[in-house]
C-alpha cells in the first residue's frame, strides 16, 4: 500500500478528530466541549490509575474495557491499528563513533548505520543536513566509503565537528540548510533537523533527484509559527497548538518516562495554585519561569521554595505544601484522564506529519519507505524516510504517474 494512501486515511481520521486536536484540556469542572459531544466523559473520568498509565504507555486501547462507549473503543482500535506496525524497530548494529557521543546518540547511529547498509543505491556524495558535530556524518562516511558535506548552522558546533572529522573523509560547511540545494547522485541525510528545516531537506532532494535517508523530529515547529502546511494534496493543516502533539511519547511504550512526565506536570499545577494564592497574577506556563525545568524531579517543597524566594514571596508551611499538591494531584488526575483521547492522536499525527513527506517522494517517482528506525525507548522521535530517487532521465511527470496520485506544492 502506498504512502499517500495510507495518509489519506491517516488524514481523514485525524480531520474527524479535529475539534479534540484543537481542544486543549485545561483545567477546571466542565470537560471539554468534544468530551462532551461524544459523551466521553463519565468513562475517561472512571479510568484507574492502572487503566490511565496502560492507555499513555500503550495507546488508549490499552485503557478500555468493554463498558467503555463505542466511538471511544473505535478510536482506540483504529489508533492502535494503524500505529503498532510502527512501534517495533528491528535490531540492527551498524558503526559508530564513540568519542564525546552520549549513549542514546551512539545507538541512534548504529541503527542507521545497519539500516543505509541495507539501502542499495550508487552515492557519490553524502549531505548531512544540521549535522551538529557530524557523529552520524563520519560514521555514515567511513561506512559507505564516500565522501561528505557536515552542513550545520552553528558555527560553533561547525568548529567542534570539524576537529573531530580530522582525517576523515567529512568537511563541514557553515550553511543554512533551508536553502542548501543538492545534486544527483547525493545522498541526503538528516537526522532530527527540527521542523520546517526536514520539509526543506525533502522539497530540495526531491528537487535534484538526490536519495534521502531522514530522521523527522520537532514537527511543531515552523518557519512562522503558524500552522504547517502539507506538501502534499492531502488536506493536513495542522493548527500550531496542535502540533505539539506529534512531539508526544504517549503510546511509545515508555512508562517510566511517562510517569516522570507526569509527576512534573502535577508539580507544575501545584506551583501553580500556591503562587496564586500568593496573588500573582499567572498567564498560560508562567509558573515555570525562574525555576530550572530539571528542577521539577525534586520534591515539591523545593520546587516551591525555590519558586517563591525568586518572586520574593513568603515562604509555605508544611501544611500549606500537602494541601496544595493533593488537590494538584486530584486536578492532574481529571486533567490526565479527560486528555487521553487527545494525546493518544499524537503518534497518528507524527505519523501523518511524516507520511505527508514521504508521499511528496513517491509522487515524484521515488521507491519510499516510512519505518521505525530504532526503538522508541533510544528515541521516541524515530520515524525513518528511507527515499530511493527513481532512475535519472525519467522525467517528474513519469516519475508522478509510477508513484500513484498525488501532486505537489511546493
Ligand atoms: C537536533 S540537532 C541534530 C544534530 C545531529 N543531526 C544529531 O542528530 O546529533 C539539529 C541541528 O540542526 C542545526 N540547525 C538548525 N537549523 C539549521 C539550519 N537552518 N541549517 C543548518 N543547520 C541547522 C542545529 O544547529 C543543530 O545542530
């Protein structure tokens, strides 16, 4: 099955979901009008915390019984459906370089590494577009034999990869990617360029015929802060507020990570309701500001001391502490609870974000692949376009009609 077919279901599954894409859950008694509507709330509401955990870790029909409504129960079984086949990497070890590379960003490499060494293909050149330090471009490099271009914006870290490519076959260019055009024969790489930088990557190997092997990640941000627009037909504009969403682990089979998630958010409401009973007047997000985001895995009585000392606020009793984060708690609970259909759309957006990209190659004759390239717990952004151009002097209309439907604008 294609690509673009397979989005244009993702597509439509969303597009019927998107008042509960738009409708953040904040807190407070009424539920969402789109809990409402469905009559979602009275199950979601009665989840155990086993239940509620089960549906973030697992994906929301991991959440369900039998009682629960039957759209509910529907969305959960379309969701896990079509996002299972991409849970799974296979495990493959390719190279890679260890020097000043933390762990997860070493095992991120291997598995690229094992997976370009399955890709067939003659590539006279590698670009690595925001390479960083170009970890993956040397590895890449020494394993295909070829020479490579590190593209990266930061001089700084231009710098850095530089010394560390001495000797290698990897020269680094100072260079805005958005605009780096490339050329047949190219192998063009990228692995995790935030947002409207990975639509660039694709639109300008698409462009020259250039094979493409690209890690998506960071789908919500765009060049103007508005909305993403698709580059393909396939109606897929995704308000900003929603595109966090694809940035989510919910569903990746991360529990650990969830719950820690989870445990700093409650915090946050928490330092949220003792500042107001302070008098400070909070805007949405507020409540972090002056405290170090890492500093939320301490316990709340530290996060509050040090929150109210920065504002020059007096101090909190114990008593006033317990209050508080219990009834932050039971407010987290309600939040978590009503939220879940919501985040569970996460990972079916990613995936639709990413298959936008992927169907663009294949209606310009390119063989494509949407896959994980490694497991989520290494990183939860691991959704792979592997992108084969179609043979040179096939024209773009030829290479449209062997790629099925589908046409383009950009
Ligand atoms: C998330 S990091 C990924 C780095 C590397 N590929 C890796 O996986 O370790 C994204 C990199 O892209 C670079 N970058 C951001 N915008 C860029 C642009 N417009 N052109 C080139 N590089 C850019 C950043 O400086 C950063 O080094």
């Amino acid at each position: 099955v294609s690509v673009a077919a397979r989005l244009r279901v993702w597509a439509a599954l969303l597009d019927t979901h998107r008042d509960v894409l738009e409708g953040r859950v904040l807190g407070g008694a009424t539920p969402p009008a789109w809990v409402a509507a469905r009559g979602w709330g009275e199950a979601l509401l009665a989840l155990s915390d086993d239940a509620l955990l089960a549906g973030e870790t697992r994906g929301l029909a991991a959440a369900l019984t039998s009682d629960a409504p039957a759209s509910l129960r529907a969305l959960g079984a379309d969701l896990e459906a079509w996002t299972a086949p991409f849970r799974r990497a296979p495990a493959r070890d390719g190279a890679s370089p260890t020097r000043g590379v933390k762990a997860r960003k070493r095992r991120q490499i291997a598995a690229l590494a094992g997976r370009l060494r399955e890709a067939s293909g003659p590539r006279r050149r590698l670009v690595d577009v925001g390479a960083g330090h170009g970890h993956l471009t040397r590895a890449l490099s020494e394993a295909l034999g070829i020479e490579a271009r590190a593209v990266e914006a930061d001089p700084a870290r231009a710098e850095r990869g530089s010394t560390l490519a001495e000797g290698s076959a990897v020269r680094f260019e100072v260079a805005d990617g958005m605009t780096r055009r490339f050329a047949p024969g190219d192998l063009v790489v990228g692995l995790h360029p935030c947002g409207a930088l990975g639509d660039a990557v694709v639109r300008h190997a698409a462009a020259a015929g250039a094979d493409l092997f690209l890690v998506s990640c960071c789908l919500q941000k765009t060049v103007d802060g508005g909305p993403r627009r698709p580059l393909t037909d396939v109606p897929l504009t995704v308000p900003r507020a929603a595109l966090g969403l694809a940035n989510l682990t919910h569903g990746l089979g991360d529990g650990p990570g969830i719950e820690a998630a989870m445990a700093r958010r409650s915090k946050r409401l928490a330092l949220r309701r003792l500042l107001r009973a302070r008098g400070v007047d909070l805007g949405p997000g507020d409540e972090v500001r002056g405290v170090h985001r890492r500093h939320f895995e301490r316990p709340f009585a530290e996060v509050a001391a040090e929150a109210l000392t920065r504002r020059g606020l007096p101090g909190a009793s114990a008593d006033e502490l317990r209050d508080i984060e219990a009834a932050a708690r039971v407010e987290h609970g309600r939040i978590r609870r009503l939220a879940l259909p919501r985040s569970a759309l996460g990972r079916l957006l990613e995936l639709a974000l990413v298959g936008d990209r992927a169907a663009y190659l294949e209606a310009r004759g390119y063989r494509v692949s949407l896959e994980p390239a490694f497991d989520a717990a290494i990183s939860p952004r691991n959704l792979l376009i592997v992108g084969t151009a179609p043979p040179r002097g096939l024209s773009r209309r030829d290479g449209a009609r062997r790629g099925g439907p589908g046409s383009s604008r950009g």
